[in-house]
C-alpha cells in the first residue's frame, strides 16, 4: 500500500473519493434523545483530483461542498463511501497515521478574519505546524523559512512580528497561504478562499494560487460558487445540489457544453462584463426554494426546479453518467438549450 509521504508522479490520481456519504441524524429530547431524521448532506459522490490539477466544487450555499471538504479531512465522520489519498484508505487510518496525511492535505478557510489567532504573531502563526510535526524545519532554520514562505506569498518578511489586525483582509489570506504551504502539502483544499476579500484582491490571491501550483505542482479542491473565480482557476469542474455532484467535465464541458438545467441557470446568473453582450444574455429565473436537505425530493433532487421535470424525474433517479454529452450529467433529459454570448 502506498505510503501516505509518497511524491505522486505526473497525471497520478492523488485524491480517489468513491460513492462518499454523509448524513446528519436530527434528534429530539435531551436527558433521553432519539433521532427523527436525517441531514442527507453528502450523498454517494465520487471524483478524482490528479497531481498539479485543480477540481472545483460548485453550487449554492447548503449543496454539501465544506461537508464533503470536512469529511475528507476525517473532522466529520463519514457515513459510508470511501476517501484515497495516494491509494490508501484515508477512513483506516490510524491517529498518528491520520496526523502524518495532515501534512499532506492542508487547509485556506474562507474567512481570513476568523482562521488566524488574533493573540499570535505571523510568525508564531507559520510555524505553529511545525510544533506539532517536529521535524519538518530545523528550528535554527524556521526564522529563514518563514521569510521565505513570506516572500512566496508576496508579503514584507520584515513583518513577521505583526500581529493578524495588523494586516488587511487580502494580506490575511496570504498569511493562511502561507501557513498552508509550511507543512510543504501535496493538495490544499481551498474552502471559498476569495468569497470574503474584495473583488480587486480576489484576482490577487487567485493569480498567487495559480503561481505557487505552478511552481510546486501542487493539487487544489477549490471550493466555491463563483463560477467566474471557478471558470479562472479550475481544469476541473462538479457541480453540486442537494448533496449530490449533478454534472462534472472539464472548462469547456461544464461552461461551453454544459447540459444539467441547473448548471445552465448557475451559469446564466454570471455577469458578462462587456456591454455589448449583456442585451444578448438569457437569465434563467429558478422558481422555489432549495428543497431541505432532510427531505429531498424523490426521484431527481432538481425536479422541483426544473422546467424540463417530466413523470420520470419523479421516481427514477438519474445516474451520473455519460448521455452523448462527452461527460457525465445525472439528468434524464440532457441537452445544450442554452450558450453564454
């Protein structure tokens, strides 16, 4: 089995999440609790992120992206599934076992106000992690290390006895790149890493990403529902709703050949910025709410939603699979009705 250390080789599949699951049980009572229900926020999703590649996860608010993220990281239990990091079961892992891949796998929250801790210096901040794995740095060597994660990142290394308040919002998540990067990972898993910051510092921290993967051949779940940030950095695209990956393909499957009708509306709410297209835009209006995740709709999940649900959305659920499209799409009836200008 391989080890979870291994340096992965080119196009190799380094993260493998197959048929994952996870539900939230909804209990009542408090000496004496028994469930009633059941949070279905991640259900029977699979994908595979190889070396140097970037995956996003797309879709609205409550869709299961941060849960799957958290599941993956094993801060949530998963319900069943499975979760592989270079070939070894990342749910069998033991504790020590389970510290070791952290190394591997690091973090960018969404919120840079939040994620750092206010009463730390930057530079008790970077080398926090290597506290924890001793060994990683040398530590009459962390002060040299941290300038140069500093200078990575685009920050002043003469600033790292600053405190977080100190520091901009942009600079912020910067500084949680930073930290990220110490523990020298294979994949970062970046949770709405640009939601928070100005749209101005949004490319910036965008563009930074983008460099250092391309430096260190570093792997990105990019999580987020800005699908124009996504179209930017992503080779990769699922689409999620309602716990479940509805359409995934490449940039020019999912924006250019898109077929799942709520792919379709996620993409004609984006801005197109030049003035001469905009009358061209068709905007697709979804009618109702996002259906609770304890009760989800039989059949297909988007039915409620969708203008082309016909009797067979109703009880039949679409399989993700391949329906002439050129990649797959868990929808009956796929076809391409609409085109960005």
């Amino acid at each position: 089995m391989t080890a979870p250390d291994q340096t992965p080789t080119s196009n190799e599949v380094v993260l493998k999440v197959e048929n994952l699951v996870k539900y939230f049980p909804i209990t009542r009572g408090i000496l004496f609790q028994h469930q009633i229900g059941t949070v279905k926020a991640v259900d029977d999703i699979s994908f595979d992120l190889r070396r140097g590649e970037t995956l996003g996860l797309v879709g609205e608010s409550g869709c299961g992206k941060t849960t799957t993220a958290r599941t993956i990281l094993r801060l949530e239990n998963p319900t069943s599934g499975h979760a592989s990091y270079m070939g070894r079961d990342i749910f069998e892992l033991s504790r020590s076992e389970m510290r070791e891949l952290r190394r591997r796998i690091q973090v960018i929250f969404q919120d840079p106000y939040a994620s750092l801790n206010p009463r730390m210096t930057i530079g008790d901040i970077i080398t926090e992690g290597w506290r924890v794995h001793k060994g990683v740095v040398a530590k009459p060597k962390q002060r040299a290390r941290v300038h140069e994660l500093l200078e990575l990142v685009g920050l002043n290394p003469d600033h790292i006895n600053r405190y977080p308040h100190q520091f901009s919002g942009g600079q912020r998540q910067r500084i949680g790149v930073a930290r990220a990067l110490a523990l020298e990972p294979r994949i970062i898993i970046c949770d709405e890493p640009v939601s928070a910051l100005d749209v101005s510092v949004q490319a910036q921290v965008v563009n930074l990403l983008e460099d250092i993967q391309d430096e260190l051949g570093l792997s990105y779940l990019f999580i987020a529902h800005d699908l124009s940030v996504v179209r930017h950095i992503c080779d990769h695209i699922a689409v999620m709703y309602l716990g479940k990956i509805v359409e995934i393909g490449n940039e020019y499957d999912v924006y250019d050949n898109s077929a799942h009708p709520y792919t379709e509306a996620l993409l004609s709410a984006v801005p197109i910025p030049d003035p001469a297209l905009r009358d061209k835009e068709r905007r697709i209006l979804l009618e109702g709410d996002v259906p609770s995740p304890a009760d989800p709709p039989s059949g297909c999940r988007f039915r409620t939603r969708c203008w082309k649900a016909q009797d067979v959305c109703a009880t039949d659920p679409p399989e993700l699979v391949e329906r002439g499209q050129g990649h797959p799409v868990a929808c009956h009836f796929p076809q391409v009705e609409f085109a960005r200008p």
